[in-house]
C-alpha cells in the first residue's frame, strides 16, 4: 500500500471523431471531457490520464485536449497520443473494424500508470461509474469487495436514452433533405444541462437483464496481467499450471472462470451509466416513432412516472409520446446536483457557446 493513487481512470479520447464506419461524426467530446473528469473526481478517482488522440483525429493544426486537462492540475495527466487507428469499419460483418489505437492506449496506461495504482479502469467519456446505495465513494465501495477477495468488478452496459425534455427545443435545429426525408433535428444537450442528467433514462430499472457484451471493470493492478477492453485475460491465477494451481489452494478446471472478478450489483454498489450520444438520423420522425406503442422506433427517451412501468400497459406522457424509461432516482436527486455544483465553482455551468 505504498502506492501513489488507490484508484485511476484511463481513457483514449479525442476534440472530435468518426464512429465506426465513418458513418456519424461526434463534436461534443471537450465538453463531455470536461464534465466527465469533474465527476470522476468527485466519485472518488484519484488520478484520470487522458490518451490524447486529437492529433489523429483533426484536420486543425495544434488543435488538442490540453485546454480541458490543464484546468486539473496534479489531478490529470495529458498524454499526446497522435496514433491512427488502422481501420475504422464497422464491427459486424467478415472484415470488423478495429481501435488499435485505443486498445494500444489501453496498454500504455496500464503499464506506465497502473503500478502506481492499487485499482484501475479503463472507460470512454460517455460511461459514468456511478456509487449507489450507501456508497458515495468508489473506493469505499472497493475496500468492501476488496475485504471479500474480489479484485475484478464488471459493470454491465446498456446504452441511455437522452430525454427530449433535456435536449435543446427540435425546431431550433430541425430539418428535411434526402437523408433524412421524414425530419430530423440535432439532439444538443443545452449549456446549462449536464450529459449526466439528459441521459439519465434506462430502459430497465435495475438489476438490469437486457444488455450488451461491452462491460467495462475496474481491477487490482498487481492481479490482472492483461486487459482488453472489456475483460481480463489474463491474470495472475490463469497463467498457473494444474499443479501451480492445486498448491495455490484453487480447483483445477479446463475452462478457466476466474473466482477473484464479481459483477457490480448497480443498486447497492455501483452502476454504469452509458451516455452514448445520438446524432440527428436517429431522430428520424420521432414525432411520429416516439408515438408508436405497435412498431415505432425511437432514441429518445420518455420516463416512466414513479410507481408506473410496462406492466401497465402502454405508458404516455402528457403530450403523448410513449414512455420508454426509467431514471435513476440517486442520480437524478444525489449525483447530478452535486456534479452542477462542481462544474459552477470550476467555471464548466454553463458551457461556452
């Protein structure tokens, strides 16, 4: 326990950049930046390093994420990261794309960051760690399971919905052209509300059941030897033979679970928020899809009432758009307040123009 840091924060990010395929192109990322270092270290992260990829990512000279890191001084490392990705296909289908870049960054920050650092995780700018419960702290949290022997927590992954009531009025930016033939409009979260509040809306109350395969976690440093993204692969248990493994004190199995990892219960220990954002061909007609309880399709999201879910039947608002999600009442009434309250006394609420 002579380490620097309990707990640090890695992420791969950039001023802007292209989703997969080159199909959508996300401008927001200084200002999620901002926001999502602020409440990282309001949560309980020690230390956040930046994989700065702005130099790969931008055609403007000299343009990075130093403005964004330099107002956290000794809480922030800024690293220049000018590497490519090789390619930035879609991940489905026979030739998947790949991050190389991100997955490199990954790698760099566990091995130069990660042995002064008890715990560690690797996440995106749109994915809160978020303590829940009794917990106001991750690494309260993390000294509980750490005294149960865990060193490995998951934390499962569904993406948010933004709540029309928190983006900017859709006539302000609304339009019709050949991409988007029904209408569409740009779904900005405006300066005075923070991407913690707007995307605070799940389609599941928790325990969550529906999810995706991108759980991100947080580990001990000196346990996991390897980690990808999503999962470890390899540790200090799994790299023992059969017979290193019996003298270990551990059952010898072909197929090799690791006891050490848990997944976070999200209602009494911690929950991931995934605030993906939504660009405008994902508004599509919303009017319209958001109204359609048979077959609609709709991004955005519409809160259940308290006391009221799916189970009564289709739920509306009172401007008739059906209600599609929940808020989590800790978030809402605990964490997004203080996070305001942050981001006024740093000079982030509300947000440049």
């Amino acid at each position: 326990h002579n380490k620097t840091w309990d707990l640090i924060a890695c992420v791969w990010t950039s001023a802007s950049f292209h989703t997969r395929g080159e199909r959508r192109h996300i401008t927001d990322n200084v200002d999620r930046l901002r926001e999502w270092i602020e409440f990282n270290l309001l949560v309980g992260f020690d230390h956040v390093v930046v994989y700065d990829n702005t130099a790969a990512q931008s055609d403007v000279e000299g343009e990075s994420l130093r403005p964004v890191t330099d107002l956290f001084p000794g809480r922030v490392t800024r690293v220049e990261w000018p590497h490519r990705v090789c390619n930035n296909r879609p991940g489905t289908g026979d030739n998947k794309g790949e991050r190389s870049s991100q997955y490199a960054a990954e790698s760099s920050c566990r091995l130069r960051f990660g042995p002064h650092a008890e715990w560690l995780g690797s996440f995106d700018i749109d994915e809160y760690m978020t303590p829940m419960g009794r917990y106001d702290d991750m690494k309260a949290m993390l000294r509980d399971r750490e005294e149960e022997k865990t060193k490995i927590i998951s934390f499962q992954s569904k993406r948010a919905w933004p709540r029309l009531d928190y983006l900017e009025d859709p006539a302000l930016s609304h339009f019709k052209d050949d991409s988007c033939r029904y209408g569409c409009f740009h779904p900005k979260v405006p300066r005075n509300v923070t991407f913690l509040q707007a995307y605070n809306c799940n389609k599941e109350r928790p325990p969550r059941k529906d999810l995706m395969p991108a759980e991100k976690q947080i580990y001990k440093t000196d346990y996991v030897l390897l980690h990808f993204v999503h999962y470890s692969t390899i540790t200090q248990l799994s790299v023992l033979n059969k017979t290193e493994t019996k003298q270990a004190g551990y059952n010898w199995k072909q197929s090799y679970r690791d006891p050490h990892t848990k997944v976070s219960d999200e209602e009494n220990w911690a929950t991931m928020l995934h605030s993906k954002s939504i660009v405008y061909d994902q508004t599509s007609n919303h009017e319209n899809g958001c109204k359609n309880a048979e077959n609609g399709v709709c991004k955005l999201g519409f809160p259940f009432p308290e006391g009221k879910d799916r189970s009564h039947g289709v739920v509306r608002t009172d401007r008739d758009f059906v209600c599609n999600c929940f808020v989590n009442k800790k978030i809402e009434e605990h964490w997004v307040p203080r996070l305001e309250a942050a981001l006024k006394k740093g000079g982030g609420l509300p947000r440049a123009a």
